[in-house]
C-alpha cells in the first residue's frame, strides 16, 4: 500500500472513529477499542505525513547537498 492510499485509509478510519466516540452510544469497553484503533490510525498517518516531508526535502535539496529550506504553509 502506497503512501497516499495508506495515509487516506487511515485518515478516514480515524474520521470514523472519532463519530463512533462522539456519539455516546458505545460501552466502556467498545469506547476502549475504538479509541486504540483510533490512536493506532493517528500514527500511521503521522508517519506518511513525515514520510511525504523527507522526501519533499530531498527534493529541495540543491546539487552542491544543501537543503533549502520552505514553508509548506506557502509563506
């Protein structure tokens, strides 16, 4: 799996997961699961997100091996 349909998968598990806590309709022990299923899709999307970060700096890296650094907030 690559890294965007990884990221997406998971992003949208979470979704789900956070509408299943907010609902109040689980037990403790259904509120539990889902929320370390929860946490468990917030770290995958945490490491595509560094994963994606690593490799747009290699491409900013100049040709002599320095790297520019840019905001990617577009400032």
């Amino acid at each position: 799996m690559g890294v965007k349909s990884s990221f997406e998968s998971s992003l949208q598990g979470l979704e789900e997961s956070v509408e299943q806590l907010e609902s109040g309709d689980l037990t403790l022990d259904q509120a539990l699961k889902v929320f370390s299923s929860g946490v468990s899709q917030a770290e995958t999307c945490r490491k595509a997100l560094h994963q994606v970060e690593l490799q747009v700096e290699q491409l900013l890296q100049a040709d002599d091996g320095t790297l520019q650094s840019e905001s990617f907030d577009g400032e």
